[in-house]
C-alpha cells in the first residue's frame, strides 16, 4: 500500500463522506439493519451515529489500516460495540451464513474485484439475510457520463480505485441479487460527476 492511501488518503475520505448532506441518506438506508450485521468499506466509521438505536453491535471490514485513529475517535463517542477486521471484502475472513445484514455504502465504486465481491457478501448472508446499498456511479445523463468515463482513471489514482461510471444495479442483478425497495437519485450537493446515487435493498434469489 503507498504512503498516499494509507497516510493521506483516509483523511480525505473521512472529510468528504463526513458530508452532512448524506447522514439522512445513511440513516434511511440502516433503518433497515437488522441481526448480525456486517459492514465493509467501514472506512471510519461515519455510518456509526446512523445506526438505529437497537444496534448494539456489528462487525466492520475495511481493507486500509490507515483509518485507525478516525475510527477510534468515532468508537468513543457511540455505544456499538464495533469487531472492527482489516480485511479485503473480495476474501471475507467469516464462514458461510454467518450475517443477517450486509451494508455497504459508498464503497463498491473502489473494490478492484467488484465481482469477487459481491459473490463474498452473497457467501456470507444468510439465506434471507438482506444486502443494504448506497453507491454512486454512471450518470443517467449522456455527457455526464461521457465525462465520467474521460476521468475515470484519474479517480481512480486520487481516491484510492474508486470508479466513477460502475453501474451498480446492472452488477447485482448479475450476481442473482433481487433488488428491492429501489430508488436512484441525484444527490444536489454532491459534485456532478458522483451525485448520481443508487440505493436499495437486495436478496439472494
Ligand atoms: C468512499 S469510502 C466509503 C467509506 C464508508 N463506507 C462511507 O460510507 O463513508 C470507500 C471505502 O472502501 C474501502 N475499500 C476499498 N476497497 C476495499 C476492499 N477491497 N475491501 C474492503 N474495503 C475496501 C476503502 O478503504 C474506503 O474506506
């Protein structure tokens, strides 16, 4: 890992995924989180004051050790008790249906193997267990989205791998992931080339 993603990087995405603008989005979103819960891409931990009061704990999985002091600022202020494992979500360190609820927020624009991924999150859910998505990705609008993919490299290089046009709905229904309680929108506040959102809730089929 370089010096840039393990010392720079988490502070930059703490700083932008800290956006005031997406803690209703979140908090929308993990209403839904239920049981064993599992969260990848945890970065640090900004989903934590989300959490429906009910949490009392869940297991984190982040593949970068440079979010630890962050983390631990967000540990000390909230009463989840969080089995935080550094860990890639393409290889899942946990067994087979071991979780009721997998969240991941933001996060499978940056996983390399997007596909290995999401055959992990299917692996360990239970069999009715729910998969609970927020990401950005190709833009609806034809421009925009040409100028998503012109920079998508350079995105890449600044913010750690994380892919700009991934259409994300497409991915999941490619991996037999039923999709529900769907809604895709733009999120104003946002810059124009990630507003585009995805949210929903997905089961294995
Ligand atoms: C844009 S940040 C989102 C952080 C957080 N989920 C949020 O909602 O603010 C993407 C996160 O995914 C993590 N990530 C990228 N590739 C990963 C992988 N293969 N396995 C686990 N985490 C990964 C990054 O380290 C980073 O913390």
């Amino acid at each position: 890992m370089s010096l840039y993603s393990r010392f720079i990087l988490p502070k930059i995405l703490d700083k932008s995924m800290s956006d005031p603008a997406l803690k209703s989005i979140r908090r929308n979103l993990l209403a839904n989180a239920a049981g064993n819960i599992l969260e990848i891409g945890f970065g640090s931990g900004v989903n934590l004051p989300e959490y429906p009061a009910s949490t009392k704990e869940i297991t984190a999985v982040d593949t970068n050790p440079g979010f630890a002091k962050l983390i631990n600022k967000q540990f000390a202020s909230s009463s989840i008790k969080v089995n935080h494992v550094v860990a890639s979500m393409e290889n899942l360190p946990f067994p087979d249906a071991t979780f009721d609820t997998v969240i991941s927020t933001w996060t499978l624009c940056s996983v390399t193997d997007v596909d290995q991924a999401l055959e992990e999150i299917k692996r360990v859910l239970k069999p009715e267990g729910k998969f609970l998505f927020i990401e950005h990705g190709l833009n609806n609008n034809k421009r925009t989205a040409w100028l998503q993919n012109a920079t998508n490299w350079f995105s890449k290089l600044r913010y750690g791998g994380c892919n700009l046009n991934r259409q994300i709905p497409a991915i999941l229904k490619r991996h037999d992931l039923a999709i529900n309680e769907y809604r895709e929108f733009d999120i104003a506040q946002k810059e124009l080339l990630t507003r585009h959102t995805y949210q929903g809730i997905a089961h294995k089929i």
